[in-house]
C-alpha cells in the first residue's frame, strides 16, 4: 500500500522504457516505442513536421537523427562566401545556405539548406505580399524597393499605409523539418520613411536578391524542355495567382520565341 502523500510520478509522466534510438531510458511516447529526452533534443530541428509527433514511427526518428549527424558535418564544412547583413550565408561552392530567422534552428547545428530544397519566398507586409520569387528568382510586377541590381518583384496592387507593423521574409522549401523559414525584419510598428522602416527594407532587399541569386544559380542548369512545358508550367502559375493574367501573356511570348 502506498503511503499518505506519496505521488506517482511514473503515472504522471509515462514509463520509462528503452529509447528506440540510444537505448537508454526514455518516457516520450512515439507509434511504436520511446524516445530519451536526449535524443529527442538532437533531432527536434529534424522531424517531419507534416506528422503529429505521437504518430512518428522509430524509423522517422532514426531518419531525422541521421539528418541532423549529417547536417552538423555540413555545418563544419560550411564556407561562407556572400552573406545579407547577418540574416542569410551562402556557400556557393558547395550551394548550400544557412538562414538566422529560423525558429527551428539549434543555433550549435543550425540547419544548412541545399539550393534545390528552396521553392520560393517573399516578404509579407503587414498580412500583404509586396514581394515574391518568381521563374528562376526572377523578378514579378514592379520592384518593390528599387535600387541597382534588384532582382525580386513587388506587387503594384498593394496599398500603401503611413504606419507599418511587420515586415517578415518567408522562403518555403522542400525539407519536411522546416517547410517555412520566417525572417522577421519589423515586429513593432514604425513610420514609413522612418530610419528603422528604411533599414528593415534595405535588408529586406539584400536578402530577397540573395535568395534570387541561389535560386537562379540551381535553375541555370541546361534542361531539355519544350515551349509547350514551359507554358504549361506557366498556366500553373497563373492559376494559382503567382502570376497576373499580364504576367502570363508576357512570359507566354517570350516562351514562344
């Protein structure tokens, strides 16, 4: 019989078995065993996050554990060669880069995308996109900030307001570990014009053409395609609103020529 006060704390928190990784100890419940805290502090950065965690299998857990092994070897092969103002380093021998506004980044083995992993991104303005990638980090509509060299679009259609509250990159990527990456450039608010509104869209500018550069480097690979996959894949943008009806027409010619 337990005694008067004594509190089960097995019961609260599970019982510890074998972790499906290590071996040791471990009380965190996945589909089919455990996982120590250790472990799961190594791969937390590496998991499928289309997956709820209680539904990860142990061979989803001993993938992400080899992922993170293997980006930590990338981390200490890293070498920066061009970099956007403390927010973005790009290796553009290997093409590989690390981005600091990653939420999920263990900043001792922070996670170093491939440039073939980078869908798209752009920048979100108060809830508004004012810039995005397009074909090849191409630019699309107007640009946004203006400048030599500018190589990503702004959207013409967004009204401007005198008072900004957040100004945030976004680049999407193929890895399952980290689908979006969120740079936060203002998260309080400003006035337009202002010095830190100036500021945060100077490095807005300088990482948006960043990304462009690596996305165009992985895309100017010769591929064999036709005009007419070209124009489909053009279609598809158009229908899923990337590009404007105009957009479209102009791309479509230059596609056909």
């Amino acid at each position: 019989m337990e005694k008067a006060g004594r509190v089960d704390f097995m019961g609260l928190f599970g019982k510890a078995e074998n972790c499906c990784v290590c071996g040791s100890k471990g009380s965190k419940k996945i589909a089919d065993g455990y996982i120590c805290a250790e472990c799961y502090k190594k791969m937390r950065g590496f998991l499928n996050l289309n997956k709820p965690f209680k539904e990860q299998t142990s061979s989803d857990l001993l993938r992400a554990v080899q992922d993170s092994e293997q980006n930590q070897s990338r981390v200490l092969e890293f070498t920066p060669t061009q970099k956007a103002l403390g927010y973005l380093w790009v290796d553009e021998g290997r093409g590989w880069l690390i981005a600091k506004g990653d939420t999920h980044n263990d900043k001792h083995n922070p996670r170093v995308f491939l440039f073939d992993e980078i869908l798209d991104f752009d920048a979100d303005e108060d809830g508004a996109i004012v810039a995005k990638s397009g074909l090849g980090g191409a630019a699309v509509g107007g640009l946004l900030f203006g400048g030599a060299g500018a190589l990503v679009g702004g959207l013409a259609r967004h009204k401007t307001k005198d008072m900004v509250n957040s100004l945030t990159i976004r680049i999407r990527t193929s890895y399952r570990g980290h689908p979006l990456i969120e740079i936060p450039l203002l998260t309080a608010p400003v006035k337009r014009g202002s010095f830190s509104y100036n500021l945060a869209k100077e490095s807005a500018t300088a990482i948006l053409n960043l990304l462009a550069g690596c996305v165009g480097k992985h895309e100017a690979v010769p591929q064999s395609t036709s005009a007419a996959d070209e124009i489909l894949k053009l279609k598809a943008l158009l229908d899923t609103g990337v590009l404007t009806p105009e957009e479209f027409a102009e791309a479509k010619r230059k596609a056909l020529r």
